[in-house]
C-alpha cells in the first residue's frame, strides 16, 4: 500500500487480536444499539419540534444545517484524537456529553427556553460528540471482533444500527411526541446513558502497533500532521481510494433522490402524506434481509462482486422509480434499496476496516465519513434545480445511472482490491 510505512503496514497485520470473547462483543452492539435508537428519536424528533415551534423555513434550515456541520468541521480533527486515546473512553466521554447536551435540550423544551439558538447549539454538540464516537466505536469493533471475523461484525452492527436509527428510534419520537416533545429528548437522554454503561463495562483493548514503530516516529507528531497523514494514506491507498470514489458517488447520488422522494411521492403518485414514511421502513426491512446473508454471500461469489452487485442494484431500483411512476413499483424498489444498501453497508465497511492499518484507525475512518457524508448536501442541493428544469421522474433517472455508471467504471477495481 503506498503512502503508509512499511513497518506501520506490517504492524497492521499483526495487530488486530483474536475476538476477546463474545460477551464484550454483545455488549459493544448492545451500546451501538442504544445510542442509535437515541439518534433516531433526536433525528425525528428535533426537526419536528424545530418546525411546530417556530413555523419558520429559515430555522428547520438552520437547525438542519448545525446537526451535520460537524461531519465536516469536526470529524478530522476528532479521527486524529481518537487515535491518540483509548477508543474506550472516547465513546463513553462522548455518549456522556452526549446525554447531558440532550437532558439539558430536553429540559429547555419542556420549559419553553428552547429558542433557536438553544436548538442550533445542541444539534451541533451533540453530531459533535458522534463524531468522536462513531470513529473510537470503529476501532472497538475492530479490536472485539478480529479482522476475520469483520463481516460477520459489520452485519450485527448494519442491522442494529436499522432497527434503532432507522426504526425504533422514528416511531418512539412518533409515539411520544404527541404526549410530549420533551419526553423524546428524556427517551434521548436515557438511550445514551444505557450505551455509555455498556462501554463502560467492556475490557480494556491493546492500542497501538504490535512491533515497535520505527525510531523517528516515536515522538508524538503535531495534530495537523498526523490529521494530514490519516487523510493522505485514505487517497493514496489504492483500496480504499477506490472505495471512497464508489461512496461518494453513491452518496451524493442517494442524497439527492433522498430530497424529493416526498414531493415525488405526494405530487408524481399521488400517495397521501401521512404514508410516506413507510418507503424508509419499508426500506429498512430490505437492510435486515441483506445484512445477514451478505456474509456467505461474500464467502460464496467474492466480496468485490457482491459489492458491484449491490451498488447496481441500488443504481437499477433508482431508474426503475423514475421510469415507472407507480405507487407500487416505487415501494417494491425500496425494499430492494434497502437490500442494496444492506449489503454494500455490510462489506464496504469490512473492507476499509481491513485494509486500514489500526494506528490510523480513527483518521482514516473520520475522513472517510467526512467524504461520504459532508458532500451529502451538494447531492440534495443540485436535485432542486434538476428536477424544476426536467422533471422529478428525471432526478431519479439520472440518479440511477450515475450509481450504475459508477459500478460500471469502478467495478473491476473493487473487485480487484478485494481482500484475498
């Protein structure tokens, strides 16, 4: 691989354990689950009550804004600490301020203080504190599971992260929000602090390199060189460099059919509002069905194909929407995106967790988010334009074929830098 020393890319062979025991590793998806559920009640709830509380565009923008700046002001900075700390404490520190940041949000609402800024300010701490978590989670799954056994891993994980982010999370704030929006962010609150206690009861895991690292590097580099390292060895890895050319292709592509999907539902198919949030359960549905089978199917077809093949599945169900404008057609191929997405979820993460040496664990996995997710909005920005200059069917159509345009242009290189 070039772009990272020998020695660091030696270490990185030899330095993911064995599975420590099944015990920590329940108790590490237990914790994603638990903090996932609680940012599925905030990711419905917030916005909600931004909207009902306010009545203004300006402010659900502003709020919407704030909750995912940090992927792109925060993240790098946040990968190249995590690598300096114990993974362990990062995510209970961050689980914890999390929690007092949404108890505090909590009680603000319930005592009518929640003004907009108070709204802006916690939705960006608390995408701050995930920003920490999610990298130092990254390594933990890594250093529990074993390298051989990542699939497997990244499985339970897509699939707890389904059922609480995509799932359980939007129908308790559905439920409780009519009884109270305060009681979403105590629900919030309560979630974190279950995922915290989780963390805190797993074994303390090795860090750093397994063979002593060559002698110039011994001292600790300055914060913006190893931020600049981790982000250097992400593009210059010819592995993930394909892998995150594929995600942000995707990505942007998915954000932008994400953004009208609603209008399209309710104007193009004339569906009624109150029946569009079942696409994305029905979607969710898919990713449980794919997360457990993507695995064998790895083992059986190679995980580079399955990969292409799930991202031209994504490509073909986004085609088929805008080709055929029928309600049932659409939702048939939301259950296929969401097998699609289950299973290049799955293997996608294997494989950057795989190729990616654990002294970098964090960076690479910070910048890796930040590319995938911070361009998110450039995707949901350009379908607004595109579909009043063409049609909202045309977004789709388009959509579909750059996802399938990617798989077609960086198929045989994922296949070729699968693992052996």
């Amino acid at each position: 691989m070039a772009g990272y020393p020998a020695q660091a890319h030696a270490a990185s062979d030899v330095a993911h354990p064995t599975p420590v025991g099944l015990r920590p590793f329940r108790l590490l998806i237990l914790a994603g689950f638990a903090s996932l559920t609680g940012d599925g009640i905030r990711v419905a709830a917030l916005p909600l009550f931004t909207a009902v509380s306010t009545r203004s565009p300006l402010a659900v923008s502003a709020v919407a804004t704030a909750e995912v700046l940090p992927w792109l002001l925060v993240a790098l900075p946040a990968g190249t600490l995590v690598d300096r700390w114990q993974p362990r404490h990062v995510v209970l520190a961050a689980h914890t301020f999390r929690a007092v940041v949404v108890g505090a949000l909590g009680v603000a609402v319930l005592t009518h203080h929640a003004g907009v800024p108070v709204l802006i300010g916690a939705a960006f701490a608390v995408t701050a504190g995930e920003t920490f978590a999610d990298s130092a989670y990254q390594s933990l799954l890594v250093e529990l599971a074993g390298r051989d056994r990542l699939d497997r891993a990244n499985s339970w994980y897509v699939s707890a992260e389904t059922l609480g982010l995509d799932l359980g999370g939007p129908l308790l704030a559905a439920a409780l929000f009519v009884w109270s929006p305060a009681a979403c962010f105590a629900l919030n609150t309560v979630m974190y602090g279950v995922s915290a206690v989780c963390v805190a009861l797993l074994p303390n895991v090795a860090k750093g390199p397994a063979i002593p690292p060559p002698r110039e590097s011994i001292e600790t580099p300055r914060l913006r060189r190893q931020l600049v390292e981790g982000a250097r060895f992400l593009l210059r890895d010819r592995g993930l460099r394909v892998l995150v050319l594929t995600v942000v292709a995707a990505a942007l592509a998915a954000s932008a059919a994400n953004a009208i999907i609603s209008l399209y539902a309710i104007q193009t198919l004339a569906v009624r509002a109150a029946l569009v949030p079942t696409l994305f359960a029905v979607q969710a549905v898919g990713t449980l069905i794919a997360a457990p089978l993507v695995p064998r199917l790895a083992v059986r077809f190679g995980e580079g194909r399955v990969m292409v093949g799930a991202l031209t599945l994504l490509g073909m169900s986004f085609f088929v929407i805008g080709a055929i404008p029928a309600a049932g057609a659409v939702w048939a191929m939301y259950l296929v995106i969401g097998i699609g997405a289950g299973g290049w979820n799955v293997l996608s993460a294997t494989r950057r967790q795989r190729l990616t040496p654990r002294p970098l664990m964090g960076r690479v996995t910070s910048a890796y988010r930040m590319l995938a997710w911070g361009l998110m909005p450039l995707g949901a920005a350009v379908a607004g334009p595109l579909a009043k200059a063409t049609s909202l069917s045309t977004v789709f159509v388009v959509v579909g074929g750059v996802v399938v345009l990617a798989a077609l242009v960086l198929g045989r290189p994922l296949i070729r830098t699968a693992r052996t």
